[in-house]
C-alpha cells in the first residue's frame, strides 16, 4: 500500500482535529521564530541568534550543562542497567518497590530535593556516633557541587531512564540469553556489556536523550547549588532580553526535534532487526 | 567407566521436592535422554548438569572432577535451549564465535574455528546474517555450533525440537545424532516426546514426578516396561481391570475371560486385584497356530492411521485396540462381526503400579 491511498484512508474528523492539534502546538512556534527574526526594525534577520550565540556565556554555560547531561547519563546507565537486569533475572519480586522509587522525583518536587541535599552535605559527614569525618562537605568545593548535582539530576531522570530501560529489556529474553552466555563462560560484567547493553540500545538512546532534555534545561537545582548551568542562563536571559530568549528557545525546539528524529531513525531500524546491527 | 556421574541428587524449591534421589552414571559418548511429561523434573536436573541450579544434596561429577558446586561459566558445558537463545546483535559466526571470544583465543584459532563449526551445519552462505533472519531450523543449528564451538565435556539439550514444525523437527534430530555421533560427544538431551526419545537415544531415563521411573536402552523401555507409568508413557497401550485366578501358572481373569501371562505373579494371591497391560500390536487375528490366548471378540470400531490400522475389539466386556500393518490387499473384518484374536503370554503384562 502506498502513502497516497493510506492517507486518503483517513477518514475526514480524523484531520480535522490532526489539523486543529497541530497548529496548536506550531503556531507559538511560528510566533516564537517570527518574534525571534525581528530584532531588527523592519527586518527580517539572524540579528537575535547571532547575538546570543555570540555571548560568551552562553557557550560556556551550555558546554557545562551538556558535560553534566552526559555525566548524569553515564551514572544513571551505570546505576539503572544492572538494578533493571538484577531485578528481571533475579528479584521480579522487588519491581513494584522499585518501580515506586523511581516514580518519587514525580511526587516530590526539585525544590525539596535540592534543599534535602544542601542540608545533608553542606555540613561533613561523620561515621556515627564519632568525629572521624568521611567526607568534606560537598558544597564547598568545585567537584563536590558537581558530584551533587549530578546525584540529583540522576534521582530526576530516574523515572525516564528506568521505564525505558525495563522496557527494552522486556523485549529480549533477558534470562536465556543470560544463561546462554554463561554456559559460554562469559563473566557478569561481559554478559552486561556484549549482550545486554547492545539489545536495549534503542531503550538506552530514549532514555539517555529524555535525561538530556531534563537536565539542559533544569533551573531549580542549578540555581541553588549555584552552578553556571544553562538553565539559569536562559531564565536570568528571560529577565533581561527580549529577543535573544526567543532564538534560543527556537534553536533548542531545533535540537529536540532533531534528537527525536535521530532516535526514530535508531529505533525503527532496531524495531526491524529485532535489535540487530 | 562412568564419565558423568549424577549420585544421589535431590532439589527442592522450598517445600517441594522437584527431583529426587536421582542418580544416574554416564559413559563418555553416550547420548541419554530424559523423558517424561510436563513438570516432572527434566529441566531442572539438566539445569544442575549446566550450574544454573544446585542440588540440595547430592553431587554431580564430570570426569573425575566434582562440579556440583561450580558457577555455570566455571563448566565447560554446551547448552542447548528450547528458544534458540541466540545473541540478536551478534552475525552467525559472532554467534558462533562468542564462547572462545571470551576465553581470548587467538584471532585465528577463533575464525578457524568458526568456519569449522559453520561448515558442520552447512550454513556457509549465512555466516554474516543475523538470527532474526534465519528459519528456526538453521536457528537452533547455530545455537548448536555454538555451544560445539567450545569443546564442551558434555553437550545439554532441553526440548531443543519443540519450537520446530514436524518435519524440521524430524531431520534435525537425526542431524544432532549425526553430529554427536561424529563428534562423540557426550549428550543428554530432554523431551516430553516419546517418538523423540526413543529414535535418537542410546539410553533414556523415563522420569515421573521427580522420580527416575526406569532407565533403559529404547528397545528395552519399549518392549520391558518396568512400571506402569512407563507403559503407558512410552508407545501406547492398552490396560483393563483383572484378578489373579491362579498365581502359579500366571492365569488371570478380565472381566469374566480367562488370560494368560508370562509375567511372573507367584508373590500374589489369588483373588488379587490387579491390572493387565498389552500393546496393541500385540495382537493379531487368529490364525490356525496355537497360541497361549485365543479369545473371542466382537469388533467394534476400525481406525485407518496411515501405516497403520488400530481395530477396537470387545472381549468380553473389556475393550482393547489391536493395530495391524496396513497393506492394500488387507482384508479387515465388518464392524459389528465376531471374531477371534490372539496373543503370546509373553504380551500380557501385569506391572508395578
Ligand atoms: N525456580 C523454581 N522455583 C520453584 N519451582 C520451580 C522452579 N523451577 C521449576 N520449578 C518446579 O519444578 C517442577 C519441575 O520443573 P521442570 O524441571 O521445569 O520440569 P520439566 O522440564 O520436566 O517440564 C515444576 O513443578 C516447576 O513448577
Ligand atoms: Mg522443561
């Protein structure tokens, strides 16, 4: 069946709402990009977009907030892909519970966890009961900010990167392909990385570009911990410009869209090979 | 000389007890199977062989050396699943390969290797495909070259056939004794399918809830079944409600018809309440020889299965079915007409329960 037949197939309401849910989500948009390109009097032009890629700050916030993104998805595959396995193969009883943590960044709000966080590790922490001191406080150096806010941002991507995750472990036979690497003589560590890993990549990918998104655009934990993180730029952006917030909102609508189409591209292939290639 | 031994081996999951007391000893190159229905413990026992289970008690030794205890990938043992099992981002030889891969063989032992194996399956033209586009059939093939690759001491097989349709289902079990033989690898192989079992084993262990019922050579469970469960498992046959008219001579009595067995019954009494079992093909029309049981029927039903035609008679009130070798010049009787059947004594077998 070709496309020409399989759109007139739709029947008439079907595009009439389609059209009516689209130019609800395009013409902001549309106002977005025209408001973006009149920076100049008179002029449509590239005037807004120039300047705020051109303010120093801008890169170097956006670097830093893409290096913390790809940080965060290293800790949360490294955390979240084992507990997923763990848990398939051996602890099917400890999915709801966990299931339910993983919900928590949805119940609790961002303000109360990074307030939780600045309380727990801006004073040192001692062994119990002693004065052996383990760890400096953590708000007072570079790293340790870091280190936090990572940490946080993995406890809000958690509800993402799981479900998808677990997902994509459930369309492989987790166990038997487990066991058949074993009797192969395949370590744990191999099984994750030669046959796990690879068989969810299309999940992995979702995941990884959903905590993307949440953590390049994050202001609540950024501004308190007060990191130079994009999302605060582009807030503290808002308040005093006009147009330049319009072009970055724009561009960044750009970049989603393009990881989107990305992740299609990846996870229709995959959906064919049933994760081959 | 023993190569694998099972000795004593019992698993439970908490209560229940899965597989008890088994034991069992066999030689290198032996191909054995286990067969029994659904639930009875094959998998489970075969899982201990491969270390995804411990026993409870009980050890496992594979060539001298005690492996009950050791983790899956410590064995060097093939395994063979029901689902192919086969790594979906991996080639056929990535598949193929993967085993000596991880014991960092060296680049060309592995491709040699590999091409070896591909050749013994005759998959050469898919060496770079991927599992999901491969039939079933050359699908548990490379799972077969696979687990081959590795020089396994023991190759496990669970329900390898059951996913197949009839006919692959048939061709590749003679292809895996072809290979076991060539190889002479040693085998256990788990089935629910009788037909199966019987055509491909050296010995097999008939298992009912959890219990080895008999282990024999296939013409041995077929012809001497020991118990009643591995009658009725193994072939089919015919059982009916009979008592022990003289104990010494082995006369019984069904239903009022008077049979003769040559089991041995004298450790009964007479008047004993026991059970008869005879094979259909047992059976035949009578002809003018003497035979041990002449017995008067009424035919009551005729079924045409191909090779074969199972007639049901009533003796007495008792019903049996007799199947004979099809042929075209068969001559079969008229439904309803009465007629005479007859058996050796040696046929009638009166079992353990
Ligand atoms: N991990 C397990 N936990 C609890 N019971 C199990 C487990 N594995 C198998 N069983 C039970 O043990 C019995 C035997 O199972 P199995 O060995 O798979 O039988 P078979 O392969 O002969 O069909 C079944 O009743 C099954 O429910
Ligand atoms: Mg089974």
């Amino acid at each position: 069946m070709n496309l020409m037949s399989r759109i007139r197939r739709i029947p008439f309401w079907s595009w009439v709402w389609f059209l009516l849910g689209a130019l609800y989500f395009l013409l902001p948009l549309y106002a977005t990009l025209n408001f973006s390109l009149r920076m100049e009097r008179d002029v449509i032009g590239f005037k807004a977009y120039i300047r705020a890629f051109e303010d120093p700050d801008f890169l170097k916030t956006f670097l830093y907030s893409n290096m913390l993104a790809l940080l965060t998805i290293i800790a949360s595959i490294i955390l979240i892909v084992p507990t997923a396995y763990w848990i398939r193969l051996r602890l099917p009883e400890a999915r709801r519970i966990v299931e339910f943590i993983t919900l928590l960044p949805f119940v609790v709000p961002a303000i109360i966890l990074v307030f939780g966080l600045i309380r727990i590790y801006s004073s040192p922490v001692n062994i119990p009961f002693t004065e052996i001191r383990i760890l400096q406080p953590l708000t007072t150096f570079e790293v340790g900010t870091d280190i936090l806010i990572i940490a946080g941002y993995v406890v809000l991507g958690l509800p993402y990167m799981y479900r998808s995750v677990d997902t994509g472990m459930r369309t492989v036979d987790v166990r038997t392909l487990t066991e058949a690497a074993q009797s192969l003589g395949a370590s744990w560590f191999t099984i994750i990385v030669r046959i796990i890993l690879p068989n969810i990549r299309a999940a992995l990918l979702s995941g990884a570009l959903l905590t993307f998104a949440i953590v390049v655009g994050e202001v609540t934990l950024a501004s308190f911990l007060g990191v130079p993180a994009f999302g605060p730029y582009l807030f503290l952006l808002g308040q005093h410009r006009a147009y330049e917030p319009a072009a970055l909102s724009f561009a960044s609508f750009l970049l989603t869209w393009l990881a989107m189409g990305l992740l299609q591209l990846v996870s229709g292939e995959q959906g064919q090979a049933a994760g081959a290639h | 000389m023993s190569y694998l031994t099972l000795s004593k081996i019992t698993k439970q999951f908490g209560d229940t007890v899965v597989v008890d007391d088994f034991t069992l000893e066999i030689a290198k190159g032996e191909f054995v199977s286990f067969l029994g229905p659904s639930g009875c413990g094959k998998t489970t026992t075969l899982r201990m062989v491969a270390g995804f289970e411990i026993p409870t008690s009980g050890k496992i030794i594979l060539d001298g050396a005690d492996i009950t205890d050791k983790a899956p990938n410590q064995r060097n043992v093939g395994m063979i699943f029901q689902s192919y099992a086969l790594f979906p981002n991996m080639t056929v030889a990535q598949n193929i390969g993967f085993g000596l891969n991880v014991r960092k063989e060296a680049k060309e032992t592995i491709k040699q290797r590999v091409d070896e194996m591909i050749a013994l399956i005759n998959l050469e033209k898919h060496a770079n495909k991927y599992p999901y586009q491969l039939s079933g059939g050359q699908q548990q093939r490379v799972s077969l070259a696979r687990a081959l690759a590795i020089h396994p001491q023991v190759l496990l097989l669970d329900e390898p056939l059951s996913a197949l349709d009839a006919k692959i289902r048939v061709s590749l079990r003679s292809e895996i004794r072809a290979i076991q033989k060539k190889l002479g690898i040693t085998a256990i192989f788990v089935t629910h399918d009788q037909e199966e079992a019987l055509s491909i084993s050296d010995r097999i262990v008939v298992m009912n809830a959890g219990l080895m019922e008999q282990v024999g050579t296939p013409f041995e469970i077929y012809n001497f079944p020991q118990t009643q469960f591995v009658a009725n498992f193994v072939g089919s046959l015919n059982t009916a409600k009979a008592e022990v008219s003289d104990p010494a001579t082995g006369l019984l009595n069904v239903d009022g018809i008077q049979f003769i067995t040559a089991t041995d019954i004298k450790s009964r009494k007479k008047g004993d309440a026991i059970r008869v079992s005879i094979r259909p093909e047992r059976f035949s029309f009578a002809d003018n020889q003497k035979k041990d049981n002449v017995l008067d029927c009424t035919v009551e039903n005729i079924t045409f299965l191909g090779s074969v035609v199972r007639i049901q008679v009533k003796i007495g009130e008792a019903k049996f079915n007799m199947d004979t070798f099809n042929n075209p010049f068969l001559e079969l009787p008229k439904i309803g007409s009465k007629e005479q059947v007859t058996c050796s004594k040696e046929a009638v077998l009166v079992l353990d329960e």
